[in-house]
C-alpha cells in the first residue's frame, strides 16, 4: 500500500509538471498544416525524446548539470529563448510548414523543452528523493504516454471548431507560446537570482 501511494503521488506530482492539457493548444499550433502519418511520428518521437530525457536526468542529471555549472534557471532562460524564436517564427511565417522541418519537431521544441522542460526536471529531483526511484520511474511512463494520447485528441478538437477555427487557434496560441516563452526566461532568472550566480 505504502509503494502504491508513493506511486500515485508521484504520477500526480509530475502530471501537474508535464501539463499535456495547457500544452495541447501549442501541439496544434506547431503541427498545424501536417498530415496524420507526419503528427503520429511527432508524437512518437516527442515520447521517446522525453521519456529518454527524463530518465537520463534521474540518473545523471544532477551530476552533468553540476559538471558543466549548468543550473535548472538555465535550462530555463535557454529553452525558453528557443521557444520565443519559434513563436516570432510562427506568427510572422504565413506558411508554417517551412518554419520548422517536421522530423526536427518531435524532438525540439516538443520532446523537449516542452514536454520534458525545465518544470518536469524540477519535479524529478523532488520525486526522487520523497517517493524513490521506483515511483519516480513509472510516473516518467505514465504522464509521458499520457501525454501522447491528449496529443491525439487534436483530431477531434479540429473537427469541433473546422479548419479556419483551427487557423485562427494556431495564430492565439502562437501568442500564448511567446507569453510562455518569456515566462520560462523569467522564472529561470528569478531562480539564478534565487539561488545565487555560478551556481
């Protein structure tokens, strides 16, 4: 019971991290113009990209971010500067499909730094050390594919608000992904001021 509890919170605690729900409409904007084979192959390779991400930071993260004098804020400010070029790309491009090759996609930006990102690294380093590696492990998978499958509800939000609805959708959440982009950058300075320089 104990271990089952201590899975359950750390489902939970990542779910809240990954945010596949908030990260829905950014799926639709950057796959916008895509056929279903190119967006399944996204999806799966956004998954394989986060899910390797996420349990190599379990293992080693700490000890290469240390190395290098990497810290969590500038993982930050650095993913949030590529999603920020991504946005302006997005909204000033009125072809979507030349601003980013769509092999590329699956990997950056959406493997990471928006499924695995800095808040999902933050969340690992505490699940970790309060509900063990066992928990930590299969909350990784479950949130991971949990995501895949909202990401897959695209096809039914496009078919609800048609294809000028989903036109206009891509433009707002162009927005929103810039206003997240800055937030990141914020939120990682605030968190290199926080926590001290060089550190």
């Amino acid at each position: 019971m104990y271990a089952m509890k201590n899975i359950f919170l750390a489902i939970i605690t990542l779910f809240v991290a990954v945010d596949a729900i908030g990260l829905l409409p950014l799926y639709i904007s950057l796959t916008n113009g895509l056929n279903t084979i190119e967006k399944k192959r996204i999806i799966f390779r956004s998954m394989v990209t986060a899910v390797c991400l996420a349990v190599l930071f379990v293992f080693a993260g700490k000890i290469v971010f240390d190395y290098l004098g990497i810290s969590i804020g500038d993982f930050m400010v650095a993913g949030g500067l590529i999603l920020f070029c991504i946005a302006i790309m997005d909204i000033l491009q009125a072809q979507k499909e030349s601003r980013i090759h769509s092999d590329d996609l699956g990997v950056v930006p959406l493997g990471t730094p928006l499924v695995a990102g800095p808040a999902v690294m933050t969340a690992l380093l505490i699940i970790i050390q309060q509900y063990g590696l066992k928990a930590t492990m299969v909350s990784i998978i479950f949130n991971i594919v949990l995501a895949g499958l909202i990401f897959r509800m695209e096809v039914l939000i496009i078919k609800l608000i048609g294809e000028s609805g989903a036109r206009a959708l891509s433009k707002i959440t162009s927005l929103l992904l810039g206003a997240f982009a800055i937030s990141m950058v914020r939120r990682g300075i605030e968190y290199i001021i926080k926590c001290g320089f060089g550190k």
